[in-house]
C-alpha cells in the first residue's frame, strides 16, 4: 500500500509495496528512482477522476484499476481516495497485489487496462 496527498506527495509505503517496487529496479534499472512512474501517472489518473467527486463533495464508492505488465509477476493496481478526517483533504491509497499466472486470454475477452468502478 502506498498513501499519496491529494498533491501527489507520497506519505507512507508499507513493506510489501517496497518489495513489489523492487521488481522495477530489478527489470528495468531503476534503483535510483523510489517510485517507478507507472505509479505515479496512475495516482495522478485517480486523482484526476477524484476531484470532481471531491468538488461536489460526492464520496460513493471509487476504485481505479489497472495491470502492470512491465515486471513479472504482473500486479494488479487500485487506486481509490479516502477523506482525511483532520484536515477536509483526501488522501490517494494505491495497493500492489501480484497475478496469478492465468490462461491466455480468449478472443471474446477485453483487454488488460483500466477499469473503473463505482459502488
């Protein structure tokens, strides 16, 4: 897990998102670079969907989605906002979670991307 500001500012990052962020550094040489730009465009696609939801002040349910292929396993990426109760700010969380490997897809399948839902 890993906790954004609604400014994109990265707050915390829990041991099991370091261990998947390595996988970046492993594969693509980015050693020197804490957080792989895959992530940060991502929390800045949830914070784009966010703000509107957050000018209206309409807080239902939100989650983004998105796989990341660029590292092996592939990780399943989501993204939703929470209210920082303190302040009236919300917070971005993104979750890392390794996929299975699965059988190829068929060809009524849609492809891996972005999906969005709301509850």
């Amino acid at each position: 897990m890993i906790v954004f500001s609604s400014s994109a500012r990265m707050l915390h990052m829990n041991g099991p998102a370091r261990k998947l962020i390595a996988l970046f550094g492993e594969y693509h040489g980015l050693a020197s670079e804490p957080i792989p730009p895959i992530l940060t465009e991502f929390c800045h696609d949830v914070l784009a969907q966010l703000q509107p939801r957050v000018e209206t002040q309409s807080w239902e349910e939100f989650e983004m989605r998105r796989t990341c292929h660029m590292v092996t396993p592939p990780l399943l990426l989501r993204g939703f906002g929470v209210m920082n109760s303190t302040n009236q700010e919300f917070r971005v969380i993104l979750t890392l979670a390794p996929l299975r490997a699965s059988p190829p897809e068929s060809p009524d399948q849609p492809p891996d991307g972005d999906t969005q839902t709301n509850s």
